[in-house]
C-alpha cells in the first residue's frame, strides 16, 4: 500500500474507533513498525491524531478526515456525481456549491464545460455564476475567469475550507441561487441531511434556502448515516444525488421520506 492511502485508511480508523495502535496497523498494513511510527508522526505534526505510547488517538470527539485526505476517497463515485450535477446547470445559471470533495468534483466537473463559459451557449448568451463559501473550490474556478466567482466573506474552517459565520450568513440573504449543490457527512430518511459541524450545517442550510431547487450530493456510503448537526429535510432539498452503489434499502428508505433521489452511475 501507498504511504497516502496508508495514512488515509489510519484516518479512516481514528475516525471509526478514535484510536490505533502501532502493531494493529502494522499487521493491518503489512508496513514495518519503524514505518508505521513515521506515519503517525507526520499525522501528529499536521495536528490530525495525538501520539501515544503505543500508537494514537483522534484529537476530538466530532473527528472528521481533513478535505486533502477525503479527496482520494471513493473518487471514481464522487466523479460521477459530479458529472450528473453539472449536466443540471445551463448557461445563465448562479450555482451555490458549499464545501466538500464531492461539490469540489462538481466545480471541476462545471470548469470543463466550454458551453458555460461567458458568450457561449444557445441560452442567454452568459456564463454561469457560481456562489461558493469554499476558498479552494473558488481557487480552482479562478483558472476559468470567463466564469463568474462570488466568494462569501467568513472564518475559515481548516479541515473543510469553507468559510463559517455570520458574514457568510450576511451575503446569502442577499442574493438568489438558481441552483444549490450541498455536501453533507450523513443522508438519512429519519435525520435527513446533517454535517460534523454546527456552523457548517448553518451555512449550508442558508445557501439551499436561498435556491430555486436545493440537492444534496453525497457517495453512497453516507447514506443512512447521521451526523452531529442537522441541515434539512425533505422540505429544503428535494433532491439526493448519489451513486449506483447505493443499496435498495436506503434507496427505498429516502423516497419513502419524500425524496427524489437519482443514483449516478
């Protein structure tokens, strides 16, 4: 195994039991025990475990893997997620995307679109607007300057990127979505949509307020899962973009609560 995927998957463990050991990881990973102490070392120097004596532990009680790690996870559903997203947008269009490795996939998904650039398109002639309160997806759609980028004011978060407060608050009541692409760490029928954070979940739920039609995105292995903080319902997003690995259960489960859902594959 990669170092990458290897310092992922001990993430993926400290998310799921909120500590590890050095020889389980070593017989997990097949890795030297000498390795498997760099690799916690490097975690604990980016602050994303503690070091213990005999291995680690997560560093909070709300854990969540930091953005530049999830992104080389599940990457091929998130992909076609991203795809059946933008294939939602039409010139002319002001999209609110929100924080997260899926709407990240999204914003690429949207910048390789020749058709939504300014002057093209048989619509009204205008590129897209997008309205983000993530500093990286709006770094990565500064390389297509004939797409309008409104980046909302705030405090940073530094696991997610996303910009979270009252000032982000402040600019969505003013404005107009046509369309809202919001991530979340959970999709459940019961809970609905939640994220690990509280002022996450309240940006988030301000930005699909704020849209014509609101759809939740999110990998299919969310699906059924509730998170720390709530976002909405059924009521706020009508739609659940998800891919084909979702089971029939939680299909079945969703659409029984009110949702639309639609599993890109």
């Amino acid at each position: 195994m990669k170092r990458a995927a290897r310092l992922n998957a001990i993430l993926d463990l400290l998310a799921a039991d909120g500590e590890v050991g050095v020889d389980d990881l070593v017989a997990r990973f097949g890795a030297s025990p000498a390795t498997t102490r760099r690799d916690l070392d490097s975690l604990a120097e980016q602050r994303l475990l503690t070091r213990t004596h005999g291995g680690a532990v997560a560093q909070t009680v709300a854990y969540e893997l930091p953005i530049r790690y999830k992104s080389h996870l599940r990457t091929q559903q998130k992909e076609s997620i991203a795809q059946a997203a933008a294939a939602l947008v039409n010139p002319g269009m002001v999209v609110g995307l929100s924080g997260g490795t899926t709407t990240t996939a999204i914003a690429a998904a949207l910048a390789a679109r020749d058709d939504l650039g300014s002057g093209s398109g048989s619509g009204s002639g205008s590129g897209i607007t997008v309205v983000t309160n993530a500093v990286n997806i709006a770094a990565q759609l500064a390389t297509r300057p004939d797409i309008k980028v409104v980046v909302t004011g705030g405090v940073i978060h530094s696991r997610s990127y996303e910009l979270v407060g009252p000032f982000v608050e402040q600019l969505l009541r003013g404005i107009r979505l046509d369309i809202a692409f919001i991530g979340v760490n959970g999709m459940d029928a019961d809970a609905g949509a939640t994220t690990q954070d509280e002022r996450e979940a309240a940006v988030n739920r301000m930005m699909a307020a704020r849209a014509g039609r609101a759809v939740v995105v999110t990998d299919s292995s969310k699906l059924g899962r509730a998170a720390f903080a709530a976002v909405g319902g059924a009521e706020l997003f009508p739609v659940v973009l998800t891919d084909d690995g979702a089971t029939p259960a939680d299909l079945a489960a969703l659409r029984a609560a009110g949702y639309e859902v639609v599993a890109a594959g």
